[in-house]
C-alpha cells in the first residue's frame, strides 16, 4: 500500500479514536439519561401540606427532576390536601399523570415544594445510535484535519532534505 494512502488511513483513525475518547467524556461529564421512556413515580407524602405551611422543603421530594421524552410523570399525592404541579391538579390521596412528549427545560408551580416551585428537564434519551453518530459526527472531520496537516508537514520535510547547505 502506498505510504500517501497509509497516512490518511492511520488520520482517520487517530481523528475517530479521538473523537470516541471525547465523546464518551463528555457522556459520562453529562450524566445524560441513558434509558427507554418509561412511567416515573413522584410520591407526595402525607403531612407535605403543613411542612410547606412552615417554611420547609419535604426531603423525599427533589427541588428538580429529569426525563426522558416518552416518560409518563405519575405524581401520587398521599398528603390530606391537594396538590399542584404545572398544570397537574392532585386531590388528596389521589394521583395524576402526564405523558412527557418534548424535550425543554422549566420551571413549574408546585405546591409541595417550600419554594413553590420544581425544575424539570425533559430531554431525548441517548441510545446507543446517538453516541455511535456522535463519534462518526466528529471523527471523520477530525480524521480530515489530521490528513491534510499530516501531508503539508510531510512536504515540508521533503522540501527541508532536498535544500541541502552548499
């Protein structure tokens, strides 16, 4: 195989392996949710009405909560008063739910949070297709920048050993 050849081959692969090594850190930096939509529980439990009433935040409760798109958010509210969350309206000892089909950020009105409000997050799930996409995504343009760089730097050393001090 010609060396021209060998040296583009071997770019792409550097340019792809890096671009692997990146991606996977970035994954793992992220904490992405990396899972199939499925039905996700919010349990409100009983006496959060009159911890909220004196100023303090219920512990089983998070201030925020991620999700993927296709989730279906099941707020069960075991608390002697209703309950709202965005636009879920929970009785007591009841439950409401809402299918979670878009990815966005916000923030809602809550009623059992001291703050009287939640963050949610609701993002595309990351299978294994999207990191295989990411890597090609920025591998192969990686893999092009070193090529061209890897021939310039070799025409320069030719050009160095042919100029010979007289």
């Amino acid at each position: 195989m010609n060396f021209s050849i060998k040296r583009i081959l071997f770019a792409f692969l550097l340019g792809l392996a890096l671009a692997a090594a990146s991606t996977e850190i970035s994954y793992a930096l992220l904490k992405k949710e990396n899972r199939v939509p499925g039905i996700i529980e919010l349990i409100i439990p009983a006496g959060t009405g009159d911890l909220v009433r004196a100023g303090e935040a219920p512990l089983d409760i998070p201030r925020d909560l991620r999700f993927v798109v296709g989730d279906t958010l099941t707020v069960v509210n075991q608390d002697d008063e209703s309950h709202q969350l965005g636009p879920l309206w929970i009785p007591a000892n009841s439950s409401a739910s809402q299918k979670l089909e878009t990815e966005e950020n916000m923030i809602v009105d809550c009623s059992f949070q001291a703050g009287s409000s939640m963050g949610i997050t609701v993002q595309e799930p990351v299978t294994w297709r999207t990191r295989v996409s990411g890597i090609f995504f920025a591998g192969f343009p990686l893999g092009m920048m070193f090529a061209v760089y890897s021939g310039l730097v070799g025409s320069q050393k030719k050009k160095e050993e042919n100029v010979r001090p007289s």
